[in-house]
C-alpha cells in the first residue's frame, strides 16, 4: 500500500507548523525570561510595539508589557497597554471558527488566549493602582466599577480576592464616592478577621449619618480621635512570583492521549514588608491579602469542566479523522495517528509577570513624620520623603519585593 505523501499527512504537517508557531511566541517568552533576570528594560525592547506578536497572543502581549511598566514606575504607558488589554479581552469574546476547528485537531495553542477569569479582573486591579498613584481617582473609580462586574460574574471565585475589593473601596473613597466605599468595605469586613477596616467604617459611617452602624462600632469599642486623621501612605506590596502553568498529560491508549495546564504547587506563605517610620518599627500589618496563585488555580479549576469536554472532542475528532485515512491508506492512518499524538499538548498560557500575592499595607503618619523606610533595617529595599505631607492627606505608592 503506498503513501505517496497522502493529503492528510500534509494537513497534519501544516497543523504541527502553526502549534509550535502558538507555542514559541518567541519576544514574549524572551521577554519573560529577560524581566524574570531582573532585566527590565531589555524585555520591554524585547516586546517592542507588539507587531510581532500573533493575534492570537495580543492580550497576553498587552498584560505582560503594561505590568513590567508599572514595575517600573512607568504608569502612564503601563495605563495605555493595560487599557488595550481590557478592549482585548472584550474581543476575545468573538470566537474564531478557523481557529477552533484548528484547535480541534492540534490543540489549544492556536485558539486566541482568553486570559483566565482571575487575569480578566486583574487587568482592572492594575488600573486602579496607576491611577490612584497618578492621582486620577475619577478614572480609579471607573476601573472598580469594571471590576465589580468581573466579581459579579463570577462572585463564588473572584469574591474571595480581599486585594482587590479593598483596592475598590479606596478608589471609590479617593473619588469622592462615600457610599460605594461604605458598601465595598462593609463586604470585606465580613470577610477578615481581627477588624482591620473598623476605624475605616466608623470614620464612613459618621459622614454617611448611619447613625446604627455608628452606635454599633462605638459598642464594639471603636474609637476615633478627633480631626480629620492622621496622613496615610498606603502600600500596594507585590512579593513572589505566580506558580508556573504546565502541562499534564494523560495516556487514554497506546496511541492516544489527552494533556491540560496545571500550575506547579508552590509555598503559598505570604511575608509582609517591614516598614520604619523615622526609624522606629511601625505595627502595621497587611489589611488584605491576595494569594495570587491560589486565585489563578482556582479559576482554572472553575472552567476544568468545559476544558474536560474540549479535550474529549478533541480526542474523538482526532481519532475519527485518523480512521478515516486509514480506510483509504493503512500506512498513511498510522503516521497521522502518531502525528496527532505529537500535537496533543496543554495550552500552558498565562500572565507569567504578575507576583505570587498582592497586598495593602496602610501606615498611620504622625504629626512631624519625615521618612518612611520599607524593607531589611539595615538595607531598606526603598526610603520615602513624607515630610510634607499633612494631616488627612493619603499617598499610594507601589512596590514589588
């Protein structure tokens, strides 16, 4: 029986072409490996202006540049590549049937990345931290709100990000927006222990005139001196590195075997920065924390039953497809099977940069504060002038450990 290089041999090679064309993405893989050296103005050269990236890999290109802009403290152009990542994950939403019917033959790699449900509301979590720094609050309003319909959708798994309801409420709050940041705060209070945000909520409760929530915090004991509050800085603290998305795989048969992504378990503990007011130790514990990783694993495991049915059609279109070429061609139906095997492999795509967890850290500034210092005593890893800054005044900064 002869082969002759049958037309089907040839549609598998063209399919194992654009799979590994999906899986290389060579700048962003560069660029990761250049930031994750601590190099990052060489990944952003890397990333260039995107035209090399595919389209199927756009948003990823958008998240991955306008987070190591905001490392950089480059927060306007970290705003403008964030904001394109929103309007892309908006058309992710357009399915390609090109591309799905390629993906049902190769695999996931050349579907256009969707970005996970916790990724989808990260992009917003980004936006609020640059525009809070930059001081635009009306704008930080407006990604809460975004946010907020992030959460909505998928309440049971985004609720739980204490991270980025608190980022909310600040927003609101920054903008002027009392009563959405009452709400906002009154959510995450129910959630944390130890009663972080009382002070917060008696302060809100006073200038709503809810004159029940304030008599019950005053009977739980909370108290407020006088005044409008001492100045603020409040830290938006990003330490680690997200776990790693791989691939698993599992052999159905001899000749056949499905894979899917999987993130690597990791030390999930989470180590607040040291913080020094005029060189003396301040108390001031994380308000909210996010494991970052453990939301990206969990929102992976919320979509684990379509991607299950993806992988079954895939497994039984692969293995009609190479049965049909067997009847025509024995030979010709083994290599394709063995070239359909070679193809299976888990869409192990994701938001590589971001931090393993993202916290708030707020410090109480006394009257005549002059500097903050943030890390090692010896070595603090970043020393902040806060010496002009005025009672009730509240200053957002970022850093990465």
């Amino acid at each position: 029986m002869s082969i002759n290089a049958p037309r089907w041999a040839r549609v598998c090679a063209v399919l194992i072409g654009l799979s590994l064309l999906a899986g290389c993405s060579s700048p962003l893989g560069k660029a990761r490996l250049q930031y994750a050296s601590g190099d990052a103005q060489g990944a952003l050269a890397t990333l260039g202006d995107g035209t090399e990236i595919h389209n199927r890999d756009k948003l990823l290109f958008f998240l991955e540049k306008g987070l190591i802009l905001h490392e950089i403290g480059d927060y306007e152009a970290s705003t403008r590549e964030l904001l394109a990542a929103a309007d892309s994950l908006d058309g992710a939403r357009v399915i390609s049937l090109s591309g799905e019917a390629t993906a049902l033959l190769a695999n996931d790699w050349v579907r256009r990345y969707p970005g996970e449900y916790s990724e989808q509301l990260w992009v917003h979590s980004y936006l609020m931290m640059n525009f809070l720094t930059m001081g635009r609050y009306e704008s930080a309003a407006v990604e809460a709100r975004r946010a907020l319909e992030k959460i909505a959708d998928q309440e049971e798994l985004l609720g739980a990000d204490h991270f980025t309801r608190n980022l909310i409420a600040l927003s609101f709050e920054a903008a002027g927006q009392v009563n959405s940041a009452y709400i906002e705060n009154r959510k995450l209070a129910d959630q944390l222990a130890g009663n972080p945000l009382d002070e917060t909520l008696l302060r809100q409760a006073r200038k709503l005139g809810f004159a029940d929530d304030v008599r019950r915090l005053q009977k739980a004991g909370v108290r407020l001196n006088k005044g409008p509050g001492p100045a603020e800085l409040v830290l938006f603290v990003a330490s680690g590195d997200i776990p790693a998305k791989v691939s698993g795989s599992l052999q159905i048969d001899y000749d056949a075997r499905v894979s899917f992504p999987q993130y690597v378990p990791v030390d999930g503990r989470y180590r607040h920065p040291l913080v020094r007011i005029d060189d003396q130790s301040c108390a001031c514990e994380p308000v909210s924390t996010t494991s970052l990783g453990a939301l990206a694993r969990a929102s992976l495991g919320k979509r684990a039953a379509g991607l299950t049915a993806r992988l079954v059609a895939r497994a039984i279109a692969k293995d009609a497809f190479a049965d049909n070429v067997a009847k025509k061609d024995e030979v010709a139906g083994e290599i394709i099977k063995v070239l359909l095997f070679a193809l299976e492999e888990a869409d192990t795509r994701g938001w590589h940069s971001l931090p393993g967890h993202l916290s708030i850290v707020r410090v109480p500034l006394g009257e005549g504060a002059r500097e903050v210092a943030i890390g090692d005593p010896e070595s603090p890893l970043l020393r902040v002038d806060v010496s002009t800054m005025k009672a009730g005044q509240r200053r957002y900064l970022p850093l990465r450990l």
